[in-house]
C-alpha cells in the first residue's frame, strides 16, 4: 500500500537553519526526524514545529554505524523517506592555513562531506526499495562553494566537494528517480553568523559588518525546492543577503607599478 505520508530527514537540525527548515516543512504538512547531536535542542526544535508526532533521533552523521541506525528507524517508523535535507556543518577557526591543526581539518570534512555522503548512500538504499520509488535529497552549500573567505581553507574545501557530491548524486540517482538539488546560502541569520554582527574579514584584510537575511527565508525556499514533482528539479539555488560581498568578492590589495 502507498504511503500518503511525506517525510523528510533534517541533520543539524537542532539550532539555526535546521530548525528554521524543521518549522517551514512540518507547516507544510510534512513528517520530520530531525536528527543532530544534542537530544535537547532537537526537541526544542519538534515544540516548535506544527503537529507534535515528529521523530526525533540523535545521531553522529559522521559515524557510518550511528548514521546507519538512523536509517533503520527511520526505515521502521515510516517505512519510507521521500526528503533528505543535508544540513549539518561546522567551521574551523578563522586562522591562517598553515596553523589550522590536522584535528580541525579532519572535523570539518568528517562533518560537511562524509557525514552528507553516509546519509545520502543510506538515503539511497531506502529510496531504490521504497514504493513509490525514489526521493530528494537537498545538499547545504554555501557561497563558499563557489568563492572562499580568507582564513576558511577546510570550511571551503568541504563545500566546493559538496558541489561534487550533489553532482554525482544527480547523475547516479537519475535511474533510481532519486532527484538532487543543493542550496547554497549567504549571511541568514543564525547561531553561525553571531560572529559576524563584529565585522567580517575581507579579502583586502579590512573587517566589515555585513548584511544578514532572515533565516525563515530558507525555509521557505526549501519548501519550494521540496515540493517539485519528480519530473522537477532544482540543481543549484543560491540565495543571499542582498549586498553581501559575493558578487566581487574575493578582490585583494591592488598592486600597481609604481613610477
């Protein structure tokens, strides 16, 4: 019997966009599991969220057996997963390349590509056996998929390979009518940009505030990516603080020839 239940899959979904995505979704009538480290945070994001039967499950997504326990109660509860949202992600201090610690590298890319990897093979494995087949998967990008930060070498290399991973994803999930999409975001407003009400470190090495966006606006775009039939799909979505430095970011000090 098919399932009228549309369910979605949330990591990080304890704090900031998660919890913004969380609340936008289940408003849309969709069934959660929200899954991250901290049992409290998850279930202060589920009292958030309109109808109170959501799933929650802490999990470590970068553990292959923790993420696979995931997946089986997940497997038991619904019976099926028809969205993944790939969200959790953490940074590393803001400090030259040459000083940043082997420990801090490994965290990140553990973090923001094995640990979206892990969920979207076991996502895989639910969706080519669930009936109806098939599903999304929606990848959290960054502006930094595409142009770094100074000072941001792990953060931004883990996400430009998440620009792979949602490209592999869509060719390899094209038979399997598993469709992926990844939203790259700028500035909203969360526990992750506190920092940057301070001022930001430009590429010229000068420190401004910069613009910041309300983060419920990703929810809202997420429902919208979510809510595509399968015959539809959204690749790559950017959405920003209007005037942050993206468009012409990356400039540095001019050198010209003097005389």
């Amino acid at each position: 019997m098919k399932s009228t239940i549309k369910t979605a899959l949330i990591t990080g979904a304890g704090s900031g966009i998660g919890r913004a995505v969380a609340q936008a979704l289940a408003k849309d009538n969709w069934s959660l599991i929200l899954t991250g480290r901290r049992e409290t945070s998850l279930k202060e994001t589920a009292a958030l969220c309109e109808k109170r039967d959501h799933l929650i499950f802490p999990a470590d997504i970068t553990s292959q057996e923790s993420v696979q326990a995931l997946f089986k109660k997940i497997r038991d509860h619904y019976g099926r997963l028809d969205l993944l949202f790939n969200n959790a992600g953490i940074n590393a201090p803001a400090i030259p390349l040459e000083e940043l610690s082997f420990e801090d590298w490994k965290k990140v890319i553990d973090t923001n590509l094995t640990g979206a990897f892990l969920c979207t093979q076991q996502a895989f494995k639910l969706m080519k056996t669930q009936d109806p087949k098939g599903g999304r998967i929606i990848n959290n990008g960054s502006i930094s998929a595409h142009t770094p930060r100074p000072m941001s070498v792990a953060y931004t290399a883990s996400k430009h390979a998440v620009t792979g991973l949602t490209q592999s994803t869509i060719l390899d999930g094209r038979d399997q009518n598993i469709t992926c999409g990844q939203i790259d975001i700028g500035n909203a407003k969360s526990d992750m940009t506190k920092k940057m009400e301070e001022g930001t470190l430009q590429a010229d090495g000068s420190r401004k505030v910069e613009p910041t966006m309300d983060v419920n606006e990703i929810g809202k775009a997420i429902v919208y990516m979510a809510g595509l039939p399968p015959a539809a799909n959204i690749p790559f979505m950017t959405i920003m603080a209007n005037g942050m430095p993206y468009i012409g970011r990356g400039g540095s000090k001019p050198h010209w020839p003097i005389g």
